[in-house]
C-alpha cells in the first residue's frame, strides 16, 4: 500500500500539462531500473513553456530495461495526451562494478494520433562514489512535427556533492548543434545552467530532485524550475 500511495503521488504531479516536453531544460537518464525492479519517474520543466513527463519501466535482465512513456498538454483548458513512447535501455557496463558506468537509451514516439514522432538514441555516462555523483548524457535525436522534421544533437549533464542521501551541485543542458532540417523541429544554439538538489534514498527507492535551470543562450523556453521524482519498487 505504501508504494501504491507514493506512485499515485508521481503521477499526480504530471497532470499540470503544457507544450511539448522538448522546449525547455533536459532531463538526464540513469542506467535504471535494474534488473527484477520497476521503476516510475515523472519529469517536468516549468517556465512558461513548460513540459511533463510520465514514465514506467522494468529490468528485464541484468542488462536490458525496457519502459513505455506519455507526454500531456492541456489545450483550451482541458488535458489531452500528446505523444507515447516506447524505451529500451541496455547498460553496457554497471556503475556499481566499475567507476564509471556506460549504456545506450533508445527511444520510439508516436504522436496522439499514432504517427510516427522521433526517435532518440542516447549515450548515458554515471560515476558515484561516497561523496562525488558525476552523470552525463548525449542524445542524437530525430523528429517529427506539423509536417517538418529535423536531426540535432543534444546534450546533459551533472555533477554533485555528498554524501547520501542529499547531493547537491550544477545541472546543465542544451540544444548543441542541428545536424539538418528545420529550426523549428531541431533548434540549436539553446543552453541552460543552473544549481541541483537531490535527495536518493537507497532505502524507500524514492529520488527527488530539484534544479532551476537559467537560459544562458538562445531561444527556448525561458529560465525556470525542473522537477524530478522516481520511485524503485
């Protein structure tokens, strides 16, 4: 019951709908869930041009996860489903047996009417010792909006201090370069920067993290709050 409580509480969180999850700060991905676990994980970023998140997934294996997810917007003052998506993770080295941890994310989206949205490959990186939590991401990302399409190459990142269970440090993210297609579909040029709190509890399986992500260059969504909650079970 208390795990049923704590994921009817995540996915309340996703219900403040906006515009398109990938107009403001990203969210960095982590080598989870292992292996027999479940996991739920809600991201969103706030601002103006904020976006929402909701994410379930399994560890299939020692190396492989696999996970669905659904973005939400609201349009006229009432909810409607964006997009869905489907995940795959393979953690192609533990972060718990070396210093440093490596996988490959893949991602498929379709749109709320079932067309084909984009597809994401990304690279994740994570170091964690007593006192250091060092984690990075590169995503090379293609998509599909309103008829236009573009390729760009995109990136996260961040480095925290301890100990556990409360870590805190800086978080940035951006648009680094549009490999091709439209501006629209595929900015580039877009950075953000700001301090990170988060709280892991290696007991309950709860993460909780907070960063306020200031808009250093370009055009996206404006400076503002990124919420994180993730719960293992």
């Amino acid at each position: 019951m208390m795990w049923r409580g704590w994921g009817w509480a995540i996915a309340a969180l996703a219900l403040p709908a906006a515009a398109h999850a990938q107009s403001g700060p990203e969210q960095i991905e982590q080598l989870e869930p292992g292996a027999g676990e479940w996991q739920l994980q809600y991201s969103g970023a706030y601002g103006g041009a904020d976006g929402h998140e909701l994410e379930i997934g399994r560890g299939v294996g020692r190396h492989w996860a696999l996970g669905v997810g659904a973005e939400v917007e609201a349009v006229d003052g009432h909810l409607q489903l964006d997009g869905l998506s489907a995940v795959a993770l393979l953690r192609l080295i533990e972060p718990d047996d070396r210093p440093v941890g490596l996988g490959m994310m893949g991602q498929v989206s379709v749109d709320r009417a079932g067309r084909y949205a984009g597809t994401e490959l990304r690279g994740i990186a994570e170091s964690r010792s007593t006192r250091w939590w060092l984690q990075a991401n590169v995503m090379f990302r293609h998509r599909r909006e309103e008829g236009e399409a573009g390729t760009s190459l995109d990136y996260v990142a961040s480095i925290q201090h301890g100990p556990a269970p409360l870590w805190y440090g800086i978080e940035v993210s951006g648009r680094a370069v549009r490999l091709a297609g439209d501006d629209d579909v595929a900015p580039a040029g877009q950075h953000y920067i700001g301090p990170s709190l988060t709280y892991r509890s290696a007991h309950s399986g709860l993460e909780l993290g907070l960063a306020w992500m200031a808009r250093v260059a370009g055009g996206g969504a404006p400076s503002g709050p990124r919420v994180f909650a993730q719960l293992d079970f």
